[in-house]
C-alpha cells in the first residue's frame, strides 16, 4: 500500500512537470535552479491570488515557495502537519493548494504563538480558513493522531531542537520523541519535508542555539534515525556566499542564508 502511495504520488508530480515544463518552454521562460523540478500548476495558481499581501510576494522571492513546495509533492486534497507554523506564510500557502478537500495542522507552541501575535492576528479572521486548524502544544506535549497526514514540514524549525529559552516558557525539546511522533501521524509513503540554515560541516548541535543553525549532515542522521529514509536534496535554498559561522539572524545574513531542502519518506 505504501509503495502504491508513493508511486500515485510520483506519477502525478511526473506528468504535471512535463506539462509545467511545456507551458514554460512555450513562453520562453526560465526554468528554476532544479529544472527537474518544474512548477505545480496548483501552487503557482495559489502564489498568484491577488488577495496576498505585498510582505508575502517580498517574502517568496528569497524563501521560493513553488519550488519547495513543488519539491515536497504538495498537492490538492492532501492532509498537511506543519510544525511551528509562527506567523502563517506557509501556513497561508498550504491552505489555498489543498483547498476544500485538505486540510493543513497549523502547530506552534506558546512562545511560537506570542512571538508571531501581530502577525496571526493580521493573517487570520476570526473564523479562520475553514481547513485550517490551529494546534497548540508544548515542546515534549506533542499528541497527533495515528497515520493522518500526507505531508509533514519543519521549516526554519528543526534547530530550534537546540533552542532553550527557560524565561519564554521554550523548553528543550526531546528531538527522538518529536520525531517518533511526527512518524507515527503520517501516511506509510507520506513526505516529511525540512528547510533549515546552514552550520557549517562538523559544528555541534549547539549551533541550534548559538547560531540558529544545524550541520546538515547531523539533522539528516537524526532524521534518518527516527525511521524516515531519506528520499532527495534540492538546491533552490543554496547560497555559497553565505557566512556560515555568523548568526542566522545577523543584519547581514537574515533572508539570505545558505539553507538546505531535504526530503524523507516514511516508509
């Protein structure tokens, strides 16, 4: 069942690039940086709503959502987990790409929650986009149901395993118990994808902390050893320029930091 899933899933992405890459070819556009990665009509039709803000459109030219989201498989209909959602960018994407049918888990955690209040209380009305729904639960109080979700995302998010801020109420978080729980709420066949910011190779998981960045390789192997295979790299994020010792959040390396595009499988 689960290769079935996944081969569905494959095959969809497949023809919908081969159309994508036509429709692009035949009006002498660029591809992106992964020409295999062509753009999902669905998402691109989702970035074009001109009911967005003026800060998302800013915001996708460096964070590049159709290709990443193109990358993870997004698709119509599908049930998506995004954890520490903060503000509701992706949140806001994912929502309008799985339409009425989907359903997308908005997680953050309370210091996530006061930290992005501006800008929730901006995005969302009272009553919500009906298929969003708000989850909240403290680091180490994760509960998710069994086999739901179709996608899972940890974007900008999976250092923050590292972050410790007792007075904001951010406490360590248990990285094996967020993951083994993660897995346990997706599909066999589903996607976890990561987005994170570079440390530079060999740097201690500290890094979370001290820089708001992770080694790639250390959160692969994390990854993989919590079951998850790990399935494909996307370049889209890449910037050798980057500074990969300077803090993530430094004037000079905010929005443009290298940063990896790693896609699992559970199997």
């Amino acid at each position: 069942m689960a290769t079935d899933v996944k081969n569905r899933r494959r095959a969809w992405f497949d023809i919908s690039s081969v159309i994508s890459v036509l429709l692009f070819l035949s009006a002498g556009l660029s591809l992106p940086a992964n020409a295999g990665e062509a753009p999902v009509p669905e998402i691109a039709a989702a970035l074009a709503q001109p009911d967005r803000s003026a800060r998302d459109r800013e915001a996708d030219v460096r964070r590049k959502p159709a290709e990443v989201l193109g990358f993870f498989g997004l698709q119509p209909g599908m049930t998506v987990l995004e954890m520490f959602a903060g503000g509701g960018y992706y949140t806001e994407i994912l929502s309008r790409v799985v339409g009425d049918t989907g359903m997308v888990w908005a997680h953050n955690n309370t210091p996530y929650l006061e930290y992005a209040k501006d800008e929730i209380t901006a995005r969302f009305t009272p009553d919500r986009p009906a298929n969003v729904k708000p989850l909240t639960a403290e680091n180490n109080e994760l509960e998710l149901p069994a086999e739901t979700f179709d996608l899972a995302l940890l974007i900008l998010a999976y250092h923050d395993v590292y972050h410790v801020h007792e007075e904001s109420g951010w406490f360590a978080i248990d990285g094996p118990k967020m993951l083994a729980e993660i897995y346990q709420s997706m599909k066999p066949g589903a996607i976890l994808g990561v987005v994170d910011h570079v440390a530079e190779a060999g740097a201690p998981a500290s890094t979370g902390e001290t820089l708001h960045r992770i080694d790639p390789a250390l959160m692969k192997k994390e990854i993989v050893a919590a079951g998850f295979v790990f399935d494909g790299e996307s370049d889209v994020l890449r910037n050798p320029a980057d500074d990969v010792t300077r803090h993530a959040f430094d004037p000079e390396s905010r929005g443009k930091t290298d940063r990896v595009v790693y896609r699992f499988v559970r199997p």
